[in-house]
C-alpha cells in the first residue's frame, strides 16, 4: 500500500467519523421542577397552601426542622447545561417568612412574554402597596384628626365646666353679699321699729306719769281746801 492509498484512508475515516449521529440520551431529572416566573411571585406572608399551589410541593421537608422546606434539583440533560439549584423556604407558624433564592441561579431565565408579565405583576404590587400605603397614611391622619378634634373638645369641656364654676360661684357670693346687704337692711329697719316703739312707750309713760302727777296735785289741793257744805234752813 503506498503512501497516497494511507493518505485517502485516512481522510475517508475521520470523513466518516465526523458524520456520524451521537447516540441520544435521555434527560434525567432528579428533584423539584421549578420555574423562575413561578419563584419570583412568592411573596413573605404566604399561607404553605399558597406556597404549594404556586411550585408545588417540596422535595425535602426536615423532620427536625418542619418549619423549613427544601426544593432540590439535580437534573442531567442532554444537549443543555445541567441542573443544580436548591430553594430554601422557612415557615413560622406555617406562615412564609424568609425566601432564600441564592442557590437558583443555575435556572433558566424569563422569557420575553414571562419579562412583560413580571413587570406588570410588579407594576401591579407596587401600585398596591402605595395604595394600602396611602390608605394607611389617610387612616393614621384621620385617627389624628379625630384625636386632636377629642382633645380640643375635652379641652373646651374643662374651660367650659371651669368657667360655670367661676359662674356660679361668682353668682353665689353676689347672691350672698345681696342676702347679707338685705339681712343688714330688715335689721336696721327692725331697730328703727323698736327704736319707734320704745319711743312710743316712753312717751305713754312719761304722759301717764304727768297726768298722775297732775291728779296728786289736785287732791292736795283740794285736800287743803275742803268744800264747806252749807245747810239751808
């Protein structure tokens, strides 16, 4: 054979071995199937029946530590990178508090239709949250104003209530100076009427004691001078 014949072989080989198919294999997945549109719309505050309506169920849940659920993926595919990624949820009180997504990074990214609705989901919450903010922010003035409105009518209630009681106690000491003044004037007219009287009665004695005196002297007089009774023959 000669060197030109090993030549033609040789490229007729790896001609041929170039061109033949790589036999098919089959992905294997092992583990959660998870998707990134699905993960990014857990949100803190889920009920764990909201969580597993939206990715399902876990595939690890510690018997020591039933509070945290594991979503594991260890997938081997053919013609694409493989899969490792693990999501880590922990519950308090079956209630979702902490997403931990640092180990997920190996999923595959939005699409342009999954980009647009994930916008509009955000745009959605982020409208919803302002609007429960700007509720709360109406509710907490309101409650202000109407605990300012209580203050400022308790307040009044106060110097209402003080000043009836200035009132009324200026009005009772008037009420009593004119109770006094009166007592003083019924007084004083009463002394004036005693004070008449007894003049009264001083001058009746004093005119009785005259006519007494009078009448003794008219019976010394009369003593001293007897009526002679002269007797007709």
């Amino acid at each position: 054979m000669n060197k030109l014949t090993l030549i033609t072989l040789s490229v007729s080989l790896l001609f041929l071995s170039a061109c033949t198919p790589t036999p098919y294999k089959n992905d294997i997945n092992q583990g959660s199937s998870l998707d990134r549109f699905q993960v990014n719309q857990l949100k803190i505050g889920m009920s764990q029946v909201q969580v597993q309506n939206l990715i399902g169920s876990p595939s690890i849940i510690d018997p020591f530590h039933n509070n945290q659920w594991n979503y594991i993926n260890h997938s081997t595919l053919h013609q694409k990178e493989n899969l490792r990624y693990r999501l880590v949820l922990t519950f308090d009180n079956k209630q979702l508090t902490q997403i931990n997504t640092s180990g997920i990074t190996s999923l595959p990214a939005l699409t342009d239709k999954e980009k647009v609705l994930e916008e509009k989901r955000i745009t959605t919450e982020i409208a919803t949250v302002l609007a429960a903010k700007q509720a709360e922010e109406k509710a907490a003035a309101e409650a202000l104003a109407r605990q300012v409105a209580k203050q400022k009518l308790a307040k009044e209630k106060a110097a209402a209530e003080v000043l009836a009681r200035q009132v009324a106690k200026q009005k009772l000491a008037a009420e009593k100076i004119k109770a006094e003044a009166l007592a003083r004037q019924v007084a004083k007219q009463k002394l004036a009427a005693e004070k008449v009287r007894a003049e009264k009665v001083a001058k009746a004695r004093a005119l009785k004691k005259k006519i007494e005196i009078e009448q003794a002297k008219q019976r010394e007089i009369e003593a001293q001078n007897p009526l002679k009774i002269i007797d007709t023959p």
